[in-house]
C-alpha cells in the first residue's frame, strides 16, 4: 500500500513538473512575442509613427464661443448678438 501512495506521489510530481515547465514556456513565449512586436513598431515603424503623432498633435481647429443675450439680475436685455473680435485657436 505505501509503495502505491509513493508511485502516485511520484506521478503527481511528474505531471505537476511538467505543468510547471508547460507554463514557464508559455511564459516566455509570450513575452518574446511581445517583445518582438515593440522592437518592430520601435525599429521599422518609427518614422511613419512619429509623423503620424505630430500631424495629430498639430490639428488645428476653430472654436467659435458662443455668445447670446446678457441680462442682469432682474432679466432685462443688456446686449443682443454680441460678437467677439478675435478668435481663439488650440
């Protein structure tokens, strides 16, 4: 009975050893893999990747402020259609 249980024991170890080596290489695998990808966009994709971040940086867009009626407190009409002088730009 106890030569059994070392056996099993045995096996056990083996096939959780075996797991243990499954999942390291899995592992690293997938960190080469990973690895590899950032090297390729860091090293072959650079240029088109920083001309594409300064073109997105640099977008230049108008935004209008609105502008409507001022009223003071008791809601009569200070200033209709206001307009502003300049423009401001991000």
């Amino acid at each position: 009975m106890e030569r059994r249980n070392l056996e099993l024991e045995q096996k056990f170890r083996k096939q959780f050893t075996r797991r243990c080596w499954f999942f390291l290489f899995v592992t690293i695998l997938l960190y080469l893999i990973l690895a590899s990808r950032f090297a390729y966009l860091q090293i072959f994709q650079y240029d088109e990747l920083v001309t594409k971040a300064e073109a997105n940086r640099k977008t230049e867009t108008a935004h209008p402020p609105r502008r409507g009626i001022i009223m003071d407190k008791n809601g009569e009409v200070l200033a209709i259609g206001n307009h502003t002088g300049q423009d401001a730009q991000l």
